[in-house]
C-alpha cells in the first residue's frame, strides 16, 4: 500500500525501530508529525502503544489503517473486511464533487483538471459516498470507516495522474492513470496495539512525562495542506470551495511554520523545549533548510544529544527541477536525552484504543 509521498519514512523505517528499540513498560511512542504512518508502524510491532498526530486528516487516516490489526476492524454487518472492499470495489460510479472538480468534467466549469479521468474520478465519488453512509447508518465502526478510506486514498494515489504530489496534474495521461480505480484490502497487523489518533496542531498534543516523542517535520518550503489538498479532501469527506487551476481547497490555516526557512528552527527548538518527554527522536533530512549543525548546538544545551546517521538514499522527485539537483539525501536521527523534565520513574500512562 505504498504511496507517494514526500519525506516518507519507509526506506529507513526499520533503521528508526532499531534505535527506539522495544516498549521499556511505560509511556506511548508518540509520532506527532506522523504523515503515513511507516513509523508508528514499526513502534506498535514492537510492543509501544502509539499516539498519532498530523495537522492533515489523510495523514491521520493513512497512519490510523498502518496501526489496525484485524481484530479492530471484524466489520461483521459486511460480512468481513475482504466482503467490504469487494462491496466498494463493485460499486457504479456517481457524479459528484471529484468527478466535477478534479476530472475532465471540470471543463464546464472553466478548467479542464486532468487529475483523474472521468471514470476513476466518479469512482472515488460513489466509494467515498458509500464509506460515509455505512458509518452514518451504523453498518461500521468510526475506525472500518477509517480503514476504508484509507484504501480509497491509496486507491486514488494508483491512479493520479501526477508526478508525485497533488500540487498540479500532468497534460497527458499516464499508463497508471488510464487504469481503472482498485479497492484493494491491506495485509492488517496481527496484535493490536493501544493507540490514539489526534488531528491536532502540534503544539496542541498532550504529551506526559512518560512519553517517547518522534518528530517528523518538513523541513523545506513545500506545505503538505497544498501538495496534499485533494486526498485532504477525500478524507474530510466534503466538498470545499476550491480555485485556480489546480483547484486548491483552503489550505492556509494549516500552514506549517516549519516550510519557513526564516521560522523553521525557531519554531523546532520551540517545540522540543515546551514537551516534558524525558527523551525525543528527531528525523533530519540534510535537504532541508534547517542545517545539522544549527540543530546540534540548540539540542545539545536541552540534554545528552546522540547523532544517528541512518542512510544515504535517493531523493525524492516529483518534478523535473528537482530531478535536475543532486540525487541522493542523508537522513539522520536526533535522540535527545532531556535532563531537564521532572519524572517520575514510577508513573505509567493509561492508554485505550480508540476509533
């Protein structure tokens, strides 16, 4: 269920489990920037239960589905998780926001949007539709609704006709694109975790002084609400006023400080210093606007500093100029040690699982 994503974890995830290491007895893995959710992932496999942040509700969404073991999801009204998909994936498409917006169809209202063709796009329509009905009516859970969603955007992602993020369309259809939409059911994990899922600013998560916090922030000037805008939309289920020819939902008030290069290591360095987790794992990418060394003085000062160089890996290119800069990135892990925060070894955190 890859997907096309900037900053994704997933080539380094295994690598980023090794230094959190397994679930010490107390406190939460808590991933506040959690994007798709590869991490957190790694971090329930390992026995941690898990909170999940992101200030975007598909972010949320395709990490919430990462962390779901099959007992969470038996959706027994359908007749089983593969029954569902199987229901979605025999569905006629309908006519709706997508399909007007985002396909072909959008030329009557200005602007030819060849984001999906007609067919793929009207299909997006009558899954997410049906997703919402069952819910409403009672037929699934808040957390299948979720699952399901989360295949209808991997769905989505198949097919677009992008190079990479949802920031433009591409002219001409690719061989995915012309393909016709799948609902394809996830292998879901075996064991449950404990998990919570929060679509919060992250200066807004309640963090305890037993946590183990992870940090994943963009760290260049492309804002995810934008790039991300039409699986946003998806997720949230409505229908936005959208403009311009990319027909861009509102985005601006969850714009992130961190896509700032003026702003970016102020706002980090603020952010690590107002957590009273005893120890943060931070992700550094050496593409960013932010450079290691100005991050090692400032966390060096807030406790013991580790510095893990994890990999050198192919960068990531959703157009041509930045496949005309240089090809590979180092990716490293900042584990800070605080020695400032007040806990009490003896304290535990209640975790339930929630939808």
């Amino acid at each position: 269920m890859s997907l096309r994503y900037i900053g994704s974890k997933a080539r380094i995830a295994d690598q980023i489990a090794a230094i959190l290491g397994p679930w010490p007895g107390q406190g939460r893995f808590v991933d506040a920037f959690c994007g798709t959710g590869i991490v957190a992932r790694h971090a329930a496999d390992l026995e941690w239960p898990v909170l999940l942040n992101d200030h975007l509700s598909s972010s949320v969404t395709m990490a919430s589905a990462q962390v779901l073991a099959g007992s969470d999801v038996p959706f027994t009204a359908l007749g089983g998780y593969q029954a569902a998909a199987a229901a979605l994936d025999g569905l006629a498409g309908a006519r709706g926001f997508v399909w007007r917006e985002y396909s072909p169809a959008s030329l009557a209202r200005g602007v030819e949007r060849r984001y999906f063709t007609e067919a793929n796009a009207a299909r997006i329509d009558a899954i997410r539709g049906q997703i919402a009905t069952w819910e409403s009516s009672g037929t699934i859970s808040p957390a299948e609704a979720r699952l399901l969603v989360a295949d209808l955007l991997a769905a989505t992602n198949r097919v677009a006709n992008i190079a990479g993020t949802y920031g433009c369309f591409l002219r001409n259809w690719t061989a995915n694109a012309r393909q016709p939409l799948r609902m394809v059911p996830r292998a879901l994990r075996q064991k449950p975790t404990a998990f919570e899922a929060s679509c919060l600013d992250v200066f807004q998560i309640a963090v305890t002084a037993d946590d183990t916090v992870y940090l994943d922030p963009p760290y260049t000037k492309r804002q995810y609400a934008a790039y991300y805008h039409i699986l946003e939309t998806i997720a949230e289920g409505d229908s936005p006023l959208v403009s311009g020819i990319t027909g861009l939902r509102p985005w601006e008030h969850k714009s992130s400080p961190f896509c700032y290069k003026t702003r970016a290591l102020n706002a980090l360095i603020s952010l690590v210093d107002s957590l009273p987790a005893p120890r943060l794992l931070l992700s550094y990418s050496d593409e960013g606007h932010v450079s290691l060394s100005d991050l090692q003085s400032h966390l060096a000062a807030m406790g013991d500093l580790r510095v893990h160089e994890v990999a050198t890996i192919g960068r990531y290119r959703p157009n041509e100029q930045a496949s005309a800069n240089r090809n590979s990135v180092s990716e490293y892990v900042l584990e800070v040690w605080r020695t400032t925060v007040n806990h009490s070894p003896g304290s535990t955190s209640q975790v339930k699982a929630v939808a």
